[in-house]
C-alpha cells in the first residue's frame, strides 16, 4: 500500500492558529491512498496541490481526481457556510424563555 502525503501550512506546522476545524479528504485508488489535510484559511493551496499531483506523471492521481476533489472541497465549503456556527435565540423563541 502507497500512501502519498503532502504537508500543507497546516500539517508542516507552519500555521500558527490550529484552534479551528481541519478538514480530510482521501482518495482510494486501487492500493494507493492520497489523504489531504486541510483547514479554512489553506483551501487554496489545497486546490493548487490536486493540480501538482495531477501534473505528476509519477503518480496515479489525474486530472479527473483532482477535479471531483476540487468540487467535494468546494461543496463542503457551501455546506459550511450554510449552517450556523451558534445556535442564537430568535425573536420567535420568547414564548420559549417563560
């Protein structure tokens, strides 16, 4: 089994603020792994590395890969942005105060 690893700002220990989520998304390929770690403020440089792997001919990993990957990334950001990080009472919930 291959698994191919690359640190980001995140993982190498270059960011400073490890306060907030991080996010994993894998790929299985046959006996190969690519496992991609990555937090809100390093999506971008997640995204420029799915193109360096892709470019990679040494490696399994396409261009296909790296765009269902680029979408899963970019889904699990609207998802994100969606829900509410606190969960606030509304003027509607008074009733509920007494």
């Amino acid at each position: 089994m291959r698994i191919h690893f690359e640190p980001t700002p995140l993982a190498a220990g270059r960011c400073k603020d490890v306060s907030g989520e991080i996010n994993v998304l894998a790929l299985v390929k046959g006996e190969e792994r690519y496992i991609f770690l990555f937090d809100d403020s390093n999506r971008a440089e997640t995204l420029r590395m799915f193109g360096r792997y892709a470019s990679n001919p040494d490696l399994s990993f396409t261009w296909y890969d790296a765009a269902v990957l680029s979408q899963k990334l970019r889904q699990a950001t609207k998802k994100e942005s969606r829900q509410q990080r606190f969960q606030l009472p509304q003027p509607s919930d008074i009733e509920d105060w007494f």
